[in-house]
C-alpha cells in the first residue's frame, strides 16, 4: 500500500471508533436502562482514548505526511483532502497533555458550578469557574495561533477560516437592521395571531405524520429513523446510518414537525457526504455554520413557507382531529407566532439572531478584556436590554441561561447565526434555478436537495465554509439575503 | 498495583470490548437501518480484533501468572478465578492462527452451502462443508486435548468439565423412558387438547402483559429491556445492563410470553452475576448447560406451570378479549400442548430431549469414525425412527434442520437437554426450602430466583456446572428428576 491508502486506513479505523462511540451515545439517549449509565461512560471512554491514541499518533502524521509528498498538485482535492486532515492533526496534538487535562476537569466542574448558579441566579457561584475557563481558552488560543485576536483562533475551531473581524462586519452589517424587522415582525405578529386549538394531538399520529413529512422532504428512512429524546439531536452512526430524534408535546404536533425537519437537516447533510473514505475531512461535514445552514433551511425555509402548509396542512387536519375547523390562513399565523422572550432556546426565527448578536459581542468583549468577568450579568443586561428594548428579570434568564460557557466552548454561539445566513443565501441561489423554484412552490423537494447534495453536501470538508457558499451562490457570506428572507415573511408578506 | 489488580483491570478492558460489540450486536438485531450493515460489519471486526489481540497478548499471560503466583492458597476463590481465567487463555490460545483463519474461512463458506442444501433438500451439496469442518475440530480436538476420545474436548468448550463417558451414561439412562413418557404424553395431549381461541392478541397488549409477568418473576427493568427481533435473544452490555428480545404472534400470546420467560430466565441469570469485576471468570455465566437451566426453568418449571396460570390467566383475561368464556382447564390443554414433529425447534417440553438425545449420539458416532459422512441422512432417519416411530420426510426436516454443524459447533447440542436436567433438578432441591415451595404455589418467585441468586448466579464461573449443580441440590446432576417431572406433568398428573 501507498501511504496514502495506508493513511486513509488508518483514518477509516478512527472513524470505526468515532462511529462505534455514537452507537454508544445513541444507545444511551434512546434506550438504555438507567442502571447502565456508569459502565456505559467506561466503555465511552476507553473508546474515546483508543480514538485520541490512533488519530495523535506519530505514524498518523508520518503516513499523513508521506501521502501529501506522493501527492501531485493536479490532484488537487485529494491534496485539499490530506491538508484538512493535517489542520486537524495539528489543532489536536499542539495542545499539552497536562492543558487538556486541566481543560477537561475545569469544565467538568465548571458544568455543575453552572447548573447550581443558574438554579439560585447567584452568578458568583459561576464566575471562577467561568474565569478559569476563559483563561485556558486564551492559552488554548495562543497555542493555535491567530492573525490579529485570540477569539480568532476559538472561532475557527467551529467555523473553519472565520475570524473576528470578518464575522463583525456581518454582524454589524445585521445588528440594526434585525432589530428592526425582530420589532416590527413582533407588532405584527401580535395583532394577527391566532393560537393553536387545544389539542390533544396523539403521539401515535404525530409519529406517523413527522415520518411522513421526513420521507418526503428526501431523509432516508433506509439509512436512518427517527426515535424520542428529551433533547432532539441528529447523529452519524456510520456512512449509511444517520439517526435523528425528537419529542412531543401532545398540545402542539407542530413543534415536533418543524423539530424533525431541523434535524433531517443535518441528517440529509450526513446522508449526502461522500462515502468512500469515511474518517477522511472528504467525507466530514465541514463546519458548524454549514450543519447548522442545512437545518435552519429545511426547518425555516421549508417547514415555515406558506407552500410547504398547502401540501401538508391538509394531511396535518387528517391526521389531528383537534384542527377541525382551524383554517390555512390561521394556522399559518401561528407557525408565524413571533415574540420577544429573553430566553434563547425558547425564541423563534424573527429574533433569534438577535442573542446571538448579543452573545458575539459579549465573547469578542471578553476575549478582548473590554470589561472584568464580574461584570457580565450588568454588561448582559444593559446590551439585552439595547438590542430588544427590556431587561431579563434575572441573572437565570439572562448571561446564566446557555450550557455552552461552562463548557468552555466560546466562539460556538456565532455558528447559529452562520446558520441562518447561509441558509437564506443558498435558498436564494437554489431558486435561481427553476426547477428548485417550482418544486418549492409545489412544496416538491427532489431539486432542492439534488441542489444541496451537488453544491454542498459532496463537497464535505474540502474548502473553507466561507468559499464553499461562494462557490455555491457566486458571492462571499452576506446577511442580506437573510433581512430580505426575514422582512418579506414577517414584516411585508406571506 | 500488584498482579492481581493489574491483571482485573486488563480484563475488565477486554469486557468493555465485547460488551461494546454487544450493544452494537443488539443495535444491529432490533433498530440498525438496513443500508447500515456493511459499514457495522467493520466495527465488529475491529472490535473483534481488539479483544483478541488483548486476550491473546503475552502481557495477558504475564500478568495472570504473576497473579496466580502472588495469591495464597486461602484465597480460593480468587484462585479458582485466576485458573478458569487461564483455562480459556490456552483454550483461546493454543490453536495456530492458520487453523483459525481455516475455521472461519471453512464455516463461513459451509453456512452459505448448508443454507442451499436445507433449501433444496441435497446433502451431497452439503457433504463436503461438513467433513471440512469434522476435520477441523478433529485438528481443534487434538491441540486442546483430552482424556478419552476427542468429542470429550469438544463437548468441554461448551460445558467444562463434560465428558462423553459421562453424558452417555446420564444419556442412555434417559433414553428409553423419555421416550416412553413421550409417547404417553403425545397420546394424553391428543385426547384433551383444546385449540386456543383464535385471537386477535394485540401486540401492544401482548407487549403489556409479557412485561407485567416479566417484572413480577423478578427481571429487572432498571438493568434491562424488552425489544422486538425476529428470532428471540438475550445479550448482556454489561454488568447492569442485559435485554431480551421477543416475536410476537397475532394468533397466540402465549408463545410470546413463555419466550419471555425463557429469555428472562437467561437475562435474571446474567442480572446475578457479581459485577465487581467485569470481565472475569467470577462474574461470568458458567456455561451453556446452566445458562439453559435457568431460561427452561422459568419457562417451562414456571410459565409451564398450574399455579402460575392460576394467578395470570385472569389477567391474560383481561388484557385479550378472545379469551372470554375460555376456561382455565382448556387454557391449560393448550400450554401442556404435546406432539411429535421432526423438526427440533417446533417441538415441545416432552419431547425436545428426544431431539437432543438422537444428535448426542450422532455426533458421538461421527467423532468415533462409526460411520462414514456420506450415510448421514440414513443414519439420521434410521436413529430418528427408533426414537419416533417414524421417518422425517426429507432431509431439510431431517438431518439438515439445524444450523449448529454449519457453524461447527459440535458438542453444543447436549448443553439443551444438560439445561432441562439440570432445571429440573435445581427445581426439586429449591422446592426444598419451604418459602420457595409457598411461593411456588402462590405464583411468586421472590425466594425462587432469591434462591438461584444464591446457589448459582452469584458463584459466576468459578467451579465446573456439575460441581455447581452438586453444591445447590446435594448430588450429581443426574436425569431421574426430570422423567419425574415430564411424568407428573404430562403422563400422570396437573
């Protein structure tokens, strides 16, 4: 064998042990019995430290090596290929033994710390640990390198090539105007909402209706299937195993629909990547903002359009007797329902973006000790309150209320917003062409995901997200595609 | 660390190994989409080669020495632990790779023509899979090694410390009156036998009902599951973690319910295992003959049973409509249901053993050169009549039915009929304890399985089944309970 092949082996047994994991965690959200739960995270975790051994190993790197030196430049995504695979070789090796332990504890602390500030609102129970964490992410930073900031480095540990100035040119470009529309979307809203009947909607019909819808956007159910967690969530099991999950609320069927097509999203993307060296970057997908561009577009572009109801509603009323009566249009008003909540999780398409614009600001501040960590509850609240015009009741509601600080993940929150922003921009291309066109107004999905699959999905992790939407829409990442998107549903149209 | 516990910890890591490829085996059988199998084939084969370069390695040895070294003869216990620990070390180790690169090789190809040849009813096309596969554990027998003639090292694989001397004599003593009780009950069954009220069973009310009888019996949900698999198994994924599968048939429950109780017997075995050390001899399941004992106890000793029926007919009543105004007297014809079949998997409590006896001694005659290959359908047909009263009706319901000697397993069979023996002699001696007879007559196995947990599970693998089987009833395993058994409940009495 070549080193190439020898490499590629190689990387195909890390993603044996990766894909085994996932079977694993799989296992424990959907099924396993609770008294499982501690040998479970023994198996975990040796299969965890066989991946860290295999892919840190000097003859990865050697074999990594000696495949990109018999490589010529003519061949040049395979060349691409084994340059992704050694980024990612040297963002997990440059970093320590002992930091990656200290790393690993501190945040394993830092997650209780977290639970227990956030149930009391006392967030000086959270600040150590979250100091602690900043500044192990700024030697983390360090140890990566950077052009001009440390948030540069963590940023693009989620969103490969993205960096802080660019990324604050977007969202500065977006700040005013979402929050315009997020204002006018609201009063808008409020006047024409027409609340869901009651219910109940059985979990039994929702099942078979969400599976219905999933079948037909194009998710495979031969490569896949949808079970029940607390936490939706879409994992790779394997190149030709990608399973989704949701949960139900027998009140409203329609949080679970749009919750299954936010992960058939990632999943049609997973079942879409190439499949003939899994473990190689080829074969991945290539960042957060392009998963996340996949869902928003399935559960927002699709699963929110009026066209997509036209189709579906009808067979909606067929399954929940609770809709009898209900028209179109009013539905409709409420798969529009927009409102300002101070919690993140709980808001709708319209103002999302705005705490994410919020959280940005807040990490690039910290990351630049524009202000002392003690601070952050007042510095939440004061620019809560710029952005959507009242002040969250409390520290639980306000910088308290995400999991992804406490475990040391800064730089993550940006990659929602990504989300949304290359999703309008690549539904705008992808209606470029007509057939996309008319199969979205026919709520007919084959073009559309031929279009990703062609333009995106096998591509995997080849080139940067930022050329990758380049390539696919013929302009670099702009947020006016997503204004545009938001102002003609919620302020103007639909 | 001293030996000992370096030696645990290594095995325990060969646990996490296999339990691992478990949980993705069971994936596999209950919830993997299809176009999933290829790429899971490649996981279990690394995890595969995983724990065997970790069982196999001279480190394994070393360390198992050293401990063995370091541990006083007081310690018995861990002794007897150490021993049986390197008892499967050579059994694993000292066959060539060559021959079991052949054996693999020989039974994956034999599975294939076997599965032609039931098919189309021609065991020339499977003849020469099978003197392959002869050959092969004649070369397995020689380097294990034994005392008398090589089916004994066959025959211990599965059952340690088994030897044909002593399975012909517990055989031969069985032989003549099961049959004869075979064919009283046959008669007997013939004359009462009232059919089961056609149905429908709702799978959903099967599914209630089996897991209600199962939780009563004593198996944990907490550590384990329910799940739904074409054939019916029970796999352990660990210490606190050991599901069961069924099949549900629409036009008799009670298939379903007695193939819980068979699998729950296996899996509430597993469940009183030690757990202090995973990976283990001491908290291992001894073999297959006492891994029978158990499913056959609470399957037939049990669910077989009158006053079992007495306290959940009336609530099989109330789950299944189709029962209305069906006795508990006709119920009970149908459970006792008794015939003759040539098929050994569609036959009964009466006359499985039958089924084992005739491959005892075949398998017995082939390791002794009594008869050449080629006769083996004649010899199955001739055996079988002697036994039966008459001749299968071809091959593919004779002597090609089973899988076992495709996978060549030989020396497997008897293990079913040394569960029946066994069932029935641990049944008499616990009934022994007065607590477990009231509770017998009551339909609640508290004391029962408090009494197994005792006497067998919580002794893992430390001593040989029949020392086993000894220790708990006071004697050699021995055939005369179980006639007694089948007499009083399918000839004379219930």
């Amino acid at each position: 064998m070549n080193a190439l092949d020898s490499f590629r082996a190689l990387a195909r047994e890390c993603n044996w042990i990766h894909t085994t994991a996932s079977v694993l965690g799989w296992d424990q959200e959907t099924y396993m019995p609770p008294e499982a739960s501690a040998f479970r995270a023994e198996q975990l975790s040796w299969l965890s430290a066989r991946a860290h051994e295999l892919a840190t190993s000097p003859r990865w790197l050697e074999l990594l090596e000696g495949a990109l030196a018999e490589i010529p430049a003519e061949q040049q995504e395979v060349r691409l290929d084994l340059q992704e695979m050694k980024r990612r070789y040297l963002l997990a090796t440059c970093l320590p033994v002992e930091l990656v332990a200290r790393d690993t504890k501190t945040s394993s602390l830092a997650k209780h710390a977290w639970a227990e500030a956030r149930k009391s609102g006392d967030f000086s129970r959270f600040l150590p640990h979250l100091s602690a964490l900043v500044e192990i992410n700024r030697e983390k930073a360090e140890l990566w390198g950077y052009e001009h900031e440390p948030y540069d480095a963590l940023l693009s540990c989620f969103e490969r090539g993205s960096t802080t100035a660019r990324l604050s040119a977007e969202f500065d470009a977006l700040r005013p105007a979402l929050a315009e529309v997020a204002k006018s979307a609201v009063e808008r809203s409020r006047t024409r909402h027409k609340p869901l009947p009651a219910g109940p909607y059985p979990i039994a019909a929702q099942q078979a209706f969400n599976e219905k819808v999933a079948r037909d956007v194009g998710y495979s159910f031969t490569a896949g299937r949808i079970d029940t967690t607390t936490h939706p969530f879409c994992t790779n099991l394997g190149p030709r195993d990608v399973r989704l999950t949701t949960r139900y609320d027998e009140n409203d069927f329609c949080s679970s629909l749009l919750g299954v097509l936010h992960e058939a999203g990632h999943g049609m993307y997973e079942q879409g990547l190439p499949a003939d060296h899994p473990g190689m970057a080829s074969c991945d997908s290539v960042s957060l903002g392009v998963h996340e561009s996949q869902s928003r577009l399935w559960e927002n572009h699709v699963g929110r359009s009026r066209a997509f109801w036209e189709k579906w509603y009808p067979v909606a009323c067929e399954h929940f007797a609770a809709l009898k009566g209900h028209s179109l249009d009013d539905f409709m008003t409420h798969v529009h329902e927009v409102n300002f909540t101070p919690i993140r999780v709980e808001s709708d398409e319209a103002t999302y973006d705005l705490h994410i614009v919020l959280r940005f600001e807040l990490e690039r501040g910290i990351f630049r000790r524009d202000f002392d960590l003690a601070y952050l509850p007042a510095v939440w609240d004061e620019s809560f309150e710029k952005l959507f015009g009242f002040r969250p009741p409390n520290a639980s509601q306000g910088c308290l209320q995400d999991i992804h600080w406490s475990m040391g993940a800064y730089g993550y929150f940006p990659t929602y917003t990504l989300g949304n922003l290359n999703a309008s921009q690549l539904m705008q291309a992808a209606c470029r062409e007509p057939l996309v066109a008319q199969g979205m107004a026919r709520a007919e999905y084959v073009p559309l995901l031929q279009w990703m699959r062609e333009i995106i999905h096998r591509h995997g992790a080849l080139h940067d997200p930022a050329v990758l939407i380049e390539r696919a829409t013929g302009e670099m990442p702009r947020a006016a595609y997503h204004l545009e998107h938001l102002r003609r549903r919620y302020v103007t149209g639909e």
